[in-house]
C-alpha cells in the first residue's frame, strides 16, 4: 500500500513538472515578412482652372461701340460679347460691291465682244489679232471680276469681325473694355472659360517628377473647402523643366467636377509615391529593430511546428525610415517571423509559442 502511494506521488510530481514546464513557454508576437514597398506622401500647390479656357480679342481695329456681357456672365456658343463701331466696314464692303458690278458689266461686254470677233474670224471678216485682242480683254475683265469678289468676301469677312462672339460655351472673366475704347487686333479684352470640367497646374521637383505618369491617381482639396477632398488623375506630364526653374509642369483634372469649385481658386494636390524596393527589402516596426555594440539587429522565431518555435539573433542592415516602419534591407528573407514585442524577455535558444 506504501510503495502504491509514493508511485501516485511521483506521477503527480511528474505531471507538475511538465505543466510548469509547459508554462514557462513565452507567448509571443510577430509578423511574416512579405517584400516591402516604400511609400511617401507629398503635396503641391497650384490654382484651379478650367480645361478649356481662351483669350479673346478683335481681329481688327477700331472703337468699342457697346459691351454686351458683364465679368463672370455665362455665355453660349455665337453670343456677342462686345461690339466696333461698323460704319467705316460698311463703307467699305458698299464701296467693294460698287466696283464688283462695274467689273461684272465690262466682264459681260467683254465676253460679247469676244463672241462676236470670234464669230466674224471664222467669217474671214476679222483678223487674228483682233480675236487674241478680244481674248486678252476678256480674260482681263474675267481676273479683274474674280479680284472684286474677293475683296467683297474680304471686306465682308472684316464687318463681321467687328462683332466678337464667344467661341464657346462657357463663363466671362477679366473683362477689360467699356464703351467708346479703342482696341487694336490681338488685344486681349477677355477670357472665356468652359465650364465642362477643372484642371490644376502644378510643378513637381525633379527627383519626383519620374514617379508622376499619365492616368495616375490624386487627391485635390482648396483652401475655401477644408474639409472635402477630391479625385483626380494626372493628364499632362512635361519631362522639359523650365530654364529658370528645376520643376517641370504637371496637370491634374478632377475626374468630377463640383459645382463649388471654380477656376481660380487655391488648391493642393496630395500623391502618394510608391517605389518599388528590391526583392530583399523588408518593412518592420520601427520598435522591432535592436541594437548593440555588435550593429543592428532583429529577433525571429525560427523552426515554428505547431505554433512553437526558438528564438534566434538575425544581424541586419537598416535602410531609410518610412511611414509604415523601417526598411530592411539584408538578413532577412520573405517568410520569415520578426519578434514584435517583448525582445528584452527573451534570449536565443528560448522556446516560444507564437500568439498572431
């Protein structure tokens, strides 16, 4: 009966140790290493715009007789926007259409003449030189006639520039013009922008401008809407830098266009870069990476069976500072387990359950 009993007492004693045992197994955290990617936020200031806006002006000179428009009108396509005094333009196409009919009336004369010297020709009763004479005379009427109706179509073309109609659909702004200004061709009196949708310029560095492409994707808030923020696409990438600049020129348009947001206003663009590392590079928390006098290093639980694994000392070499954690960029290989807390209580060799 003695010897029974100390047999269950040592069993138990036995069970105790394993159960203790069993409980000094550290539970621990990690994350598998999977290729990293380095990414970078950065913001660029510009004005908002419209997609399609024009600079208009006269073709010809003269005094402003009246301003149909007022700045920030919206316009349809053919409105007229400004008007010249027509008078001396309607002189001139009255003058051109004088001189036409004259040259139609000695065109048709000179075609009657050249029939009828033609015809006695033929009757051996006018001579050859009379006939080239009458065609000569013909000829010269016909280009004199042709000559006329150009200038009429001129002429006309210059009337009806004293009109100046909007090109497009769309809203006035830095208007320039009142009654009775004189203006001269090319002299910007206006702009005109349509209202289909809204572009932001701006300038990129250098060092970015290579991860900016065509159809990437942004964000565009402005500084009168705090608080909304909108997507946006890049539609123009220039890789020519200005020559008093090291920035080159980008366009963004929004890819909806609000009805609060106008041309003009302040903007700020946000991209987010994302550059591809090589195939060895890792991104850890930045708590993660150890140090001694020995370099830079990071704890692993390797051989993990059935959630148990030992820990072991990885030296490796760090790389820049990112936003998600600090790269990685020898020592370590995809897959791998990187201790993420409690690195001070372990030691290498030590069992662990891992706990994700």
């Amino acid at each position: 009966m003695r010897y029974i009993l100390l047999v269950v007492v040592a069993l138990l004693l036995l069970g105790c140790n394993d159960r203790e045992k069993e409980e000094k197994i550290r539970h621990v955290r990690t994350i598998e290493l999977v290729p990293a990617q380095a990414t970078s936020t950065h913001n660029f200031n510009g004005i908002a715009r419209s997609d399609v806006a024009a600079r208009l002006s006269f073709n010809v000179s003269g005094t402003i007789r009246r301003v149909y428009i007022r700045d920030g009108q919206s316009v349809k396509e053919g409105d007229v926007i400004a008007s010249l005094n027509d008078n001396f333009f309607k002189l001139k196409v009255n003058e051109v259409k004088s001189s036409l009919k004259q040259a139609r009336v000695k065109l048709s004369n000179a075609e009657s003449r050249y029939k009828r010297i033609k015809q006695l020709y033929v009757n051996r009763s006018s001579s050859l030189s009379d006939l080239d004479n009458a065609r000569t005379t013909k000829e010269s009427a016909k280009a004199n006639y042709n000559a006329m109706r150009n200038r009429l179509e001129q002429a006309q073309l210059k009337l009806s520039y004293t009109k100046l109609r909007a090109p497009m659909n769309g809203s006035i702004s830095e208007l320039t013009i009142h009654k009775g200004e004189n203006v001269t061709p090319a002299m910007s009196i206006a702009s005109i922008s349509s209202a289909s949708s809204i572009e932001v310029p701006i300038s990129i560095p250098g060092s970015l401008i290579d991860y900016v492409k065509e159809g990437q994707k942004c964000v565009v808030s402005f500084d009168a809407m705090k608080n909304k923020k909108y997507k946006a696409v890049v539609v123009e990438v220039s890789h020519a830098s200005s020559q008093r600049t090291t920035t080159f020129p980008v366009v963004v348009r929004l890819i909806k266009h609000p009805k609060k947001v106008h041309p003009g206003m302040s903007a700020s663009v946000r991209f987010n870069f994302h550059s591809d590392l090589s195939k060895n590079s890792f991104v850890i928390p930045l708590h993660a990476l150890m140090q001694d006098e020995k370099g830079h290093y990071v704890y692993i639980v390797d051989n993990i069976i059935n959630g148990i694994g030992t820990i072991k000392r990885t030296d490796v070499k760090r790389g820049q500072l990112t936003t998600s954690g600090i790269i990685i960029t020898n020592g370590v290989s995809n897959n791998m387990h990187v201790l993420t807390a409690g690195m001070s209580r372990v030691h290498e060799g030590q069992k662990v359950r891992v706990n994700n």
